[in-house]
C-alpha cells in the first residue's frame, strides 16, 4: 500500500508539473510529453495569427510582435510555441496574460490547463542576418471522454527577414561608400560596355 501510494504522489507531481506548462524535453520537436492521443495536423481547427508580421512584409530584427493562438469556436488546455530558421530556435518570447517562456525563452507555453482561446504571445525578433523565420507549435485539447489529445508540429507560414535581401554597401577603410550599389553596378556595366568598344576599335 506504501508503494502505491508513493507511485501515486509521484504520478500526480508528472501531471501536476505538465500542467503548468510544457517542460524542456519538448523543445527539441515541439510536441507533448505527457500521454495522449496525437491528432492528424489535416484536422487541426487551430493556426497561429501571423497577421501584424505579414501585413509588414515580414519581421524587423529586435522588434515585438503580437501573434495570437486561435482555434476559432475550438478552445485549446496547452500549447507550446517557437520561432525557428531550420532547426534552430531564433527570437524570443515574453511572459503574458496566461503563458510563460520556456526553452530558455526561444518558446513560450501555458501556465495552467484552464481552458483558453486566442491567447496573445509577445514575440522578439532575432538579430540582422538570421533569414526567413517559422513558427513551430503545439496544441494540447481534451476530448467529450476527458481524454487529453494534441496537434503537434503545427507551422506557420514562412516570415522573411525585412530588408534581408539587400546588398551591402561597398565599403572604403570600414566606412560605407557614398557610391550606392546601384551606381556601382552601373558603372561596372559602363565600364564594360568601353571595353568592348575599345576592343572593336582595334580590331577595325
């Protein structure tokens, strides 16, 4: 009877500690680490709200964004979510109204299994130069029966880096150029066009 009752104590802690938010085992692919039934991304009624970074063309590096969780009339227990270029974490997450950071604040999840909907996430940018973001997500649901089921490895719609394709100016003893690249491209193609005119002269 001792046993039992401590595997029960220690049961219950598990639970009680899944409860207050994703736990740092599920950084590496994004999904629950308690039991359940995994759910067909194809039927998922949830999406994570990228609206403020696409109507802007994309993120500018170091600045905040709102995304918002939502599952339309479908409310959701858990949820773990995090920007990432490939396989690596990039950006961060702030604290807010019912989720917490987590994944040493590359992530941000749940703070209790109350049920929610539409849940604000405050999210930082990464620095100049890391490229084109996805977010990665997880929903945790609980069906009629009581049975704890989720939607793993949900993603976002790619978000590009502003700006992230524009060429370095030239540079002369560290300091930017005057030239702009276009007028340096001009002039390497005026250049050209004089050689090959040089070229014909001669041969003429």
């Amino acid at each position: 009877m001792i046993a039992i009752a401590a595997l029960f104590l220690v049961c219950l802690a598990y639970v009680q500690a899944r409860s207050g938010g994703a736990p740092s085992e599920a950084c590496a692919n994004i999904a629950p680490q308690h039991g359940g039934s995994s759910q067909p991304l194809v039927s998922s009624p949830y999406s994570l709200n990228v609206s403020q970074l696409t109507a802007a063309g994309g993120y500018t590096p170091g600045r905040n964004y709102t995304l918002v969780l939502t599952g339309g009339a479908s409310q959701y227990k858990g949820l773990l979510v995090q920007g990432r270029r490939g396989t690596n974490p990039v950006g961060s997450f702030a604290a807010g109204n019912l989720v917490k950071p987590a994944c040493s604040n590359t992530a941000v999840t749940h703070i209790d299994r109350s049920l929610k909907n539409n849940v604000p996430l405050i999210w930082t940018a990464p620095a100049a130069g890391t490229g084109s973001v996805v977010f990665s997500y997880a929903v945790v649901v609980q069906n009629s029966g009581g049975v704890n089921t989720y939607y793993a490895t949900l993603t976002s719609p790619v978000i590009a880096e502003v700006g992230s394709n524009t060429s370095t100016p030239a540079t002369v003893g560290g300091q930017a150029c005057p030239v702009a690249q276009s007028s340096m491209t001009s002039l390497m193609l005026l250049m050209l066009l004089g050689m090959f005119a040089v070229h014909g002269i001669a041969a003429y």
